[in-house]
C-alpha cells in the first residue's frame, strides 16, 4: 500500500511540475519594456533586461533569438534557456505625421561625412 501511495504522490508532482512549465509567458523582444523582459526571461535580471532595451534601441528590432548573444551580458546559453518564451514579433511602426500637421514637421539635416 506504501508503493501505490509513493507512486500516486509521484504522479501528482509530476502533473504539478508539467502544468507549470507549459504555462510559462512569453515575451516579445522587440516591443517589451525591461520589466516584462526580467520578469518572464529566466538568468535575466533588471539590469540585463535594460541592456536588451537598449540595445534594441540603438540597433533595430531582434531578427532572431540568437541576436541577443550580440547584447552584453547575455550568451547563447541564456538564449537557449529562453527559447520557449521568446517571441519576435516586430515593432509597432512609427505614426505618420496628420496630414495638417506635416508642414510643422521639421525637415532632415543632411549628413555631412568625413
């Protein structure tokens, strides 16, 4: 009788444990603030997820979860502990200016290189 409860118990824990890991979030990187990235990507604290931020920023949207490799802080082993809640999802693109207000727009500066 102990060995059925012993296997009843196990099972139990084992459709706790399945339950869990399949709920999971995800996250898209690309539109995600850096508190829903450390919230829901795992080795990725505050200061990582800010790096994603901003790396984001300076160099476009993530074409690939390996891209994150690229960003300080983070390797190809978090990327791959991260697989499953990664989305990529593109950037929302920027609103045109209302047709009224394209006058008060300021134009471009050229570039001048050296």
């Amino acid at each position: 009788m102990k060995s059925f409860a012993i296997i009843l118990k196990s099972i139990a824990l084992s459709l706790l444990l399945a339950t869990s890991a399949y709920a999971a979030d995800k996250v898209n990187i690309n539109t995600a603030d850096a508190a829903t990235i450390d919230a829901v990507l795992v080795n990725v604290g505050a200061a990582k997820a800010q790096a994603i931020v901003d790396y984001r920023k300076a160099n476009g949207v993530f074409k690939s979860a390996e891209e994150l490799a690229m960003v300080k802080g983070i390797g190809l082993k978090t990327v791959e502990k991260n697989r499953d809640r990664i989305e990529l999802g593109r950037a929302a693109p920027a609103q045109k200016p209302a047709a009224g207000n394209a006058a008060a727009a300021p134009k471009a500066k050229p570039v001048t290189r050296r």
